[in-house]
C-alpha cells in the first residue's frame, strides 16, 4: 500500500507517516519531508527546485509518483493537496499582503519556523531544523541572518556552515553558502523565535533573541526542551545558552516549548505544546 500525507512541513505529518510505516508492514509512506524534502535519505529527491508553476509542480509529483509505482506494485491511495511550491521547495517566500508578487527571499533552507526582525538594524534572522539521519552529533540546527534577499544557506549540499552532506553535496564546498549566524545544538528542534525588545528584564537582554526548542524526536539521549538565549552584538550572533528550562527530566520530557512571545509589559510568554499551557516568565527588580 502507498499512502500520501498531505501538505507542508510540520502539523504531525512525519509522525504520522512514521505511525502509518509501523502499522502497516510492507507498506511505502509518503509525506512532503520523505520525498523529497529532508528526512528519508533513500527517496528521490526530484520535487526540488523553484517552480515558477504549477504545471511544473505537478509534473514533478507526477515524477515521484512514478518512480515510487515502478519500485512498488501494490495499490494505491493518494488523496494529494497541491498547494503553492514555495512551501516546499527548501525557501523562505516574502509576498505582499495581498498575497502577490510572491517572490523567493531566502534558498537552501531546510525547515524554518520561527522568525524576526532585529530591531535595530531591520535584518531578519530566522531559525532553521538541521536534518535527520547524520547521526546524534549532527548537524546542528541554525539561527540564520538575512541582511539582503537571493542568498542560499546550503541545504541540502551543506549543514550550518561546514558539514559537507555525503549525499547531496555532490562536490560543493560549504564555503559557496551563506554560514549560519550561530548554530544551536543538533535536533533541538528549534522553532518560534522572537527579539526581545522590553523593558522588564535586565538591560542585558534588550535585543537579545529567545528561541523555542521544541526537543528531539529521534535522538538516541533527547535534547531541547528548552528556551535558549542568542546574545547578539553589533549584529553579530556571539553565544548560545539555555533561558528557561526544565521540561525534560532525564530522558522523559513533560512539556515542549513551541514559541516565545512579549506581551506589552515585557514579560515574555512561552507555548507549551505538549501541556497545552501558556507560560508567563516575569523579572522583578531586588
């Protein structure tokens, strides 16, 4: 049996995959991050490019769908959504609000969710998953910075800078990619993120990014579970550390933080999606 997940990255869809391949043996799963698109290194990897249309889009499903039948003769089910290619062709899309002259901002990005603006220069920074299947150590996921548009960050040819995919890199230096701004630990799941642009924390944290990592899925020892802090100067990313911890205990984590958001008076909320709970971390002075 072929079974299609439909739509974008993330809403559960590789779990589900992943659920769907453990009930039913013997079966082909397919899902956006499995053909195609990042965590199953053995599929074809034919979907990728810009995709100036739909007709294009189209035929490149056409093309998996092919290749996979040719390996598999059993039958089908495929209730697949074509949705806009910018979701799944390894970018981030800027568009008016309107939702015209979608354009291509950034390239070589695996799998971003969370991003800002930094207040001071305008610069976007933005968080970006690490792929699966090069083992516990690596690659680490990333913060990116984007001062101008058209730049490629090197995914799938290179990881966070300097790991060559022994894949996909098919001769390409990582010195022909943008570097990350700083990269976060390996499979942490890094997602929302926000600048801090309040005033009731310490002067110290003013500009300072707060991530959300929502923690490992498959890593041998979990990892994340945590808000970390990116301290930044002069528009440079200069460390990485843990925030606000403590929703992993050993290997059994109770919560997964999701996002960070300010509220007006400069507390800061995090979204726990494992709890279903709303977080509001406060600073008073001594």
């Amino acid at each position: 049996m072929l079974l299609w997940i439909n739509g974008p990255f993330g809403g559960g869809k590789t779990q589900t995959a992943y659920e769907l391949r453990r009930r039913l043996p013997g079966s082909i799963v397919c899902d956006p991050e499995h053909v195609g698109f990042g965590l199953h290194r053995t599929m074809p990897r034919v979907l990728r490019g810009d995709f100036q249309d739909l007709s294009a889009w189209r035929q490149g499903v056409r093309e998996v769908l092919d290749i996979v039948l040719r390996k598999h003769d059993g039958p089908v089910i495929a209730p697949m959504t074509l949705v806009h290619p910018l979701y799944f062709a390894e970018v981030v899309g800027r568009l008016r609000e309107d939702g015209h002259e979608v354009e291509i901002f950034a390239r070589g990005v695996r799998n971003s969710l969370g991003l800002d603006w930094q207040p001071s220069s305008g610069d976007l920074f933005f968080t970006d998953n690490g792929g699966d299947q090069l083992g516990d150590l690596i690659p680490p996921d990333e913060l990116n910075r984007a001062t101008v548009a058209g730049r490629h960050y090197g995914f799938p040819a290179c990881h966070a800078g300097t790991i060559v995919d022994p894949v996909f890199a098919k001769g390409r230096d990582c010195r022909m990619f943008e570097p990350p701004a700083i990269p976060l630990g390996p499979h942490v799941a890094a997602i929302g993120m926000r600048f801090y642009r309040g005033t009731m924390f310490p002067e110290e944290y003013r500009g300072q990014v707060f991530i959300a990592e929502h923690g490992s899925w498959n890593r041998s020892h979990k990892i994340g579970y945590r808000v970390s802090l990116v301290r930044v100067k002069d528009g440079q990313a200069v460390s990485y550390q843990p925030f606000a911890q403590g929703w992993l205990q050993g290997e059994e984590a109770w919560g997964r933080p999701a996002d960070v958001q300010e509220l007006p008076d400069g507390s800061l909320l995090v979204s726990d999606e494992k709890a279903g709970a709303i977080y509001r971390i406060t600073y008073a002075r001594p």
